[in-house]
C-alpha cells in the first residue's frame, strides 16, 4: 500500500510550540493588563528619593546649596545648585543646572498626579491657586527643609472616581520621601 500522506505533529513539535506560547504569555499578558497605580507611586517614590540621594550627595561634596525646582507646568523635577560668584551683598544667590555624565539630573513628575498642597517649612505654596512651579533646597551640611506634598492620583479611581489621596513627607535630616496613604499636616 502506498504511504499516507497524512502526517501529525510530533510530540516534540506540540511541546516546543506550547514553550514558546508560555514565554510570550509571560511578556505580553502583564503588558495588556497594565500596572497598578499603588506601585507606580512606589516606582515614582523610589526614583524622587534616588533624585534627592544624589541632590543631598552632590551638596555634601560640593559645599553648595542644591535648589530641586518642581515645574509642575513642564512635569519635570530638575536640580540646580548655588553658582559661586565674587560676593556682593545686594545680590542674590544665583543658581546654575546640574549636569553629570554619568546621573540624571532631571526626574519627569507624572501628569497625573494632582498637587493639593505643597507645604514648604509649614507653608502651603499651592493655597489659593494652581501650583505651576516651587523649589526646594538641600544645604551643605546635607539637610533639607521640612517638605509635605499631598497630591491626588488620577489614575487611581478606586476612590469614588476622585482618584487616591497620598503625601508625600520629606525628612530634613536623610532627604528622602516617605508615602502616605492619606494626606499630612505639618507642625
């Protein structure tokens, strides 16, 4: 009798296609699904305390004050630090960007998060009006001014559709960030 030509597929071939649809699985399924906001304000957290890290570094080496200006209207975080200049006392302190080869001196602020207050030394920078640009500064000696930023993700509309309260509390003594879940005060 004459060979059929029918031929199946071998038990190597249904194993090696069935590899490659669970890698791809394992690459594209968590890209449909998207993230969860809490952890991208984990990841933003994380990378504003790399920011300050190195702000608080480059002060402590340079003997300069470092200037971390928030431009909420161009959504980036950028450093800056005291240029020294022949002193004259009518002038005011000049500052000057940051740039290094080798670190990013400019941190992008997600658009979707909504600054309700930003609260410099006890002082709200945003009361009243739409917070378009604030600054902070990291001295010298390595201390930062007492920062509360309470902010609304838009993203997160588990919250009745108003999007997730947080805060945003700087220790004036590490100059890192810690996230709250609700909104801070200050003394």
């Amino acid at each position: 009798m004459c060979g059929s030509s029918n031929r199946g597929f071998t038990l190597l071939e249904v194993l090696i296609v069935l590899a490659i649809l669970g890698i791809m699985g394992t690459v594209v399924v968590p890209n449909l699904r998207g993230r969860d906001p809490a952890t991208e304000r984990k990841e933003f957290v994380a990378r504003l305390n790399q920011f300050m890290t190195f702000a608080w570094y480059n002060g402590v080496v340079t003997d300069k004050v470092q200037k971390i200006v928030f431009d909420f209207e161009k959504q980036v975080i950028r450093l800056e630090q005291q240029k020294m200049e022949e002193e004259k006392p009518s002038q005011e302190t000049v500052y000057e960007p940051v740039t290094r080869a080798y670190t990013q001196t400019t941190l992008a602020w997600p658009k979707r998060y909504h600054v309700k207050n930003f609260l410099i030394e006890g002082f709200d920078e945003a009361v009243g009006r739409k917070l378009k640009k604030t600054w902070i500064f990291v001295v010298p000696d390595g201390l930062a001014q007492d920062v509360v930023m309470n902010i609304v993700d838009m993203s997160d509309v588990s919250q009745a559709r108003k999007g997730a309260p947080f805060s945003l509390v700087l220790n004036p003594f590490t100059a890192h960030f810690k996230e709250y879940d609700n909104f801070q005060q200050t003394k």
